[in-house]
C-alpha cells in the first residue's frame, strides 16, 4: 500500500532535482544533495538522522567508487598519451581492410572505450575517419557511426569506465558479471547501431573530412599492438577470473580456499587496476624512454575529471540512502512488485527520462541507480539479475542525445555535420543503441 506522504517525498526531491539542473543550472553535484535533503524533510526525518544519512549514502558509495574510476582515470591517460589507441586503430584496419572498415573502426572503438573516456577517445581516433573518407571518397557516417556506436557503448556497458562502475557499486551489483553482461548485450547493440546503421545513414547523408592540414605530424612511433591489447586485457581478465572462479558455476571442492582468497585479491578491481597501471606506467613509459615527471604529470592531470565523477556519484549514493532510510524505497519496491512491473524496465524508463529532460548520462545513470537500489530489498535478487539492471540502466541514458548533451555537439562539430543532420545520425543512433540494449537484456533475463 502507498503512503502517498512518501510517495510526495519522492516525487517532489526528483522534481527539484531536474528544476534545479535545467533551470536553475545548478551543478549535478549540489541539486543531487538538495534534492536528498528535500526527500528527507518532507518524509518528516529528523534533521540529525538526515545528515547522518547523507555522510553514510557518501561515505559508502565513495569508499569502493573513488579508487575505481581514480586509478581508471590513470591507466586510460597513459595509454591515451602513449599513442595506444591509434596503434590499436591501425591495426585493425590493416586487418579489415578497407571494405570492412566500419567493422574495424566498431571493434576498435569498443576496446579503446574500456581504458579512454568517450570525448578523449573520440578526438584521438577522429583522424583515421577522416583519412578514410580522403581514400574512399564515401560519406564520412559510415566510418564515424561505427567508431561511435562502439565508444558508446562501452563507455555505458563496461567497467571500469565511471558510469557502470558507480551503477555497480549503488546497486551492489558484481563488476565481474557487470563486464560479462556488458559484452553480452554490447556485441549485437554495437552491430546494430553500427555498421548496420551506419550503412543506410551514410546513404542518405553524404559528409566529406576537412582539407588535410599538412602541417601535422603524420606519423608516430607506436607501441606494439600485443602489448596494448595485453595492458587493457590484464584489469578485465582478472575481475572476470575472480567472479567465475569464486561463483556457483563450479562445483565445491574445484579450488581450495587459499587459492580462492588470492584470486580474490588478484581479481579485485582496486588490485586488477593498480597492476593495470604498473605494467602500463613501465611499458608504455620508462621503456620508451618518456620522462618520469611527465609520466607524473599525465597522472595528475587525469585526476581533474575523475573527481567530477567520484562527486557525482557520492551525491547519487546520498539519494539512495535517503530513499532507504526514509524507507520510500521499500514502499515503492513493495508497490511495483505488487503491479507486475519489471525492476529492469523501471531502471531503464527512469534512466532514459533523466537522460532527455537534463542530457547528462552519468546523471541519468546515477539517478536511476538510486531509485531502483531501495527496490531491491523486496525479493531474492541474484548477482547475475543486479548485473542486468545496471546494464539496463546505462541503456536507458544512452538514449536519445539531443542538444542538451555535449556529446550532441561534439558529434557534430568535429564531424561537420548541421544540427538536422546530427539528430539523423547521431540521435537516431543513441536510440537504436539503447532499445537494442534494453530488448536484449529482456531477452537474457527470461533464462536466468
């Protein structure tokens, strides 16, 4: 039964949440925190227990976020500054050949998203597309919508890129399965959103690369293309390892209990990432000879939009833990199962509205993760179901991209394209990636 006191406690904090963002034009950071002490006050908390509850829905969230996408944040400036990503590039087109280039560029932008943030990765890899277009005097959208589809996706889907990271943790959610999943449902949403796409937008829409700027470096010394896969491999293969091997999956007995503990430590993302960022600080580094204060200083530097991201999502665990503590979580939990709904669809439609009205999808995502979070302390919710939300979650704001999202005009300014013609493309695509993303965790769920 509703307790429509409550009910208002929820509605009102969201509504204040979205007015503060996109009319006021308050910071994410400040209108998540106003928006959690809104849900408090009309509740009829305490005001000691509503400070309480904000320093634990922070200290909680940021205590496994905050080392995650920090020493993410490292490991991707030093493969960007290494020239890993073009490497990467390269090697798959050579392999691909030309005919088969957007498929390359899909696959390439969906490994260089795991380690390099969307924006960054984009602006390293933009040159290749314009080469392409140069050579095969075809309409730039079929090499860039594939290059983007894959950036997209695993920016949304994987680990340990910010946005699924911060899901995971509010939601509680195994990275290990979260990075399965994530692959799972990525490989027929970026084909689709992708090459697919790309070959009937590049049809209707044909867009030539700028005039080649020859006063560029056109060449670099890259690293080899083994070792880039190897350094972005390591992290990933080892929180995978670590959840199948202390899963369900294998029978008692398969490992002993030492073993289990150091593969634990090994697989744990801190650990995973923090070897991750030797091997690539010394290979992609000292051995090539670059300077340590410069090693230092690429560091440093990346920490800037880290802490954007760890804020953020601190504020975010501070919502849900008011939605818990004020127990409007439990009541709505206890309201939707009663209806029928779907915990899934309810975190993809909350994402995908978030995501519309403000632009923003690290918002979308951490918004909806700290409504659906209280949901699921009604029921029996396996590892393997809270992966699927938070993936279903990241498909719900990848939808949609409009001018109220930088990535809109990011898109268009470095492909060249007219505001008409980036909704056509673009948008349409973000769309396509996100009802592909949510149809196919639908489908998953039904056998689980």
């Amino acid at each position: 039964m509703l307790d429509y006191n409550l009910l208002i406690a929820v509605v009102l904090g969201v509504f204040i949440l979205l007015l503060l963002i996109l009319r006021f034009k308050i910071q994410a950071f400040i209108a998540l925190l106003i928006a959690s002490i809104t849900v408090g006050v009309v509740a009829g908390m305490d005001p000691k227990e509503i400070i309480n509850t904000m320093q634990q829905g922070m200290g909680g969230t940021l205590g496994f976020v905050a080392l995650v996408v920090g020493l993410g944040a490292i490991f991707g400036a030093i493969l960007e500054h290494s020239g890993g990503a073009e490497a990467l590039a390269k090697f798959m087109l050579s392999k691909f050949g030309e005919k088969r280039a957007s498929w390359a560029l899909m696959l390439t932008g969906f490994f260089v998203a795991i380690p390099v943030f969307f924006d960054v990765a984009f602006i390293i890899l933009i040159p290749i597309i314009y080469s392409l277009q140069r050579k095969t005097k075809k309409s730039l959208l079929l090499y860039a919508i594939p290059l983007l589809a894959g950036l997209a996706i695993t920016h949304s889907f994987i680990p340990p890129t910010p946005g699924p990271v911060a899901v995971a943790d509010i939601l509680q959610a195994d990275l290990g399965w979260v990075i399965l999943f994530g692959f799972i449902v990525g490989i027929p949403t970026s084909i689709l959103s992708g090459p697919v796409f790309a070959k009937y937008i590049a049809e209707k829409i044909y867009i030539e690369a700028p005039e080649l700027d020859t006063t560029e470096v056109l060449e670099t010394e890259y690293p080899a293309v083994k070792l880039i896969i190897a350094i972005i491999g390591i992290p990933i293969g080892l929180i995978v390892c670590n959840t199948v091997l202390n899963s369900a999956l294998l029978p008692d007995g398969f490992l002993s209990d030492t073993m289990k503990n150091w593969i634990s430590l090994l697989g744990n993302p801190f650990v995973a990432l923090i070897i991750a960022n030797l091997i690539a600080w010394y290979t992609l580094g000292i051995r090539r000879g670059v300077d340590k204060n410069k090693l230092l200083k690429i560091a440093t530097n990346s920490m800037g939009p880290a802490g954007i991201i760890i804020l953020l999502t601190g504020a975010g665990g501070v919502f849900k833990q008011m939605l818990v503590n004020t127990g409007a979580g439990e009541m709505l939990a206890n309201y939707i199962a009663n209806q029928g709904i779907s915990v899934l669809f309810l975190g993809f439609l909350v994402a995908a509205i978030v995501r519309i009205l403000q632009g923003s999808a690290t918002v979308a995502m951490i918004t909806a993760a700290g409504i659906t979070a209280p949901l699921l302390i009604v029921g029996v919710y396996s590892d393997m179901y809270r992966a699927l939300l938070v993936i279903a979650i990241a498909s719900g704001a990848s939808i949609l991209s409009h001018v109220n999202d930088s990535g809109f005009w990011l898109v268009g300014k470095y492909l060249g394209l007219t505001e008409k013609e980036t909704f056509k493309s673009w948008t349409v695509m973000t769309t396509i990636l996100a009802l592909v993303g949510i149809s196919t965790v639908g489908l998953i769920s039904l056998v689980l």
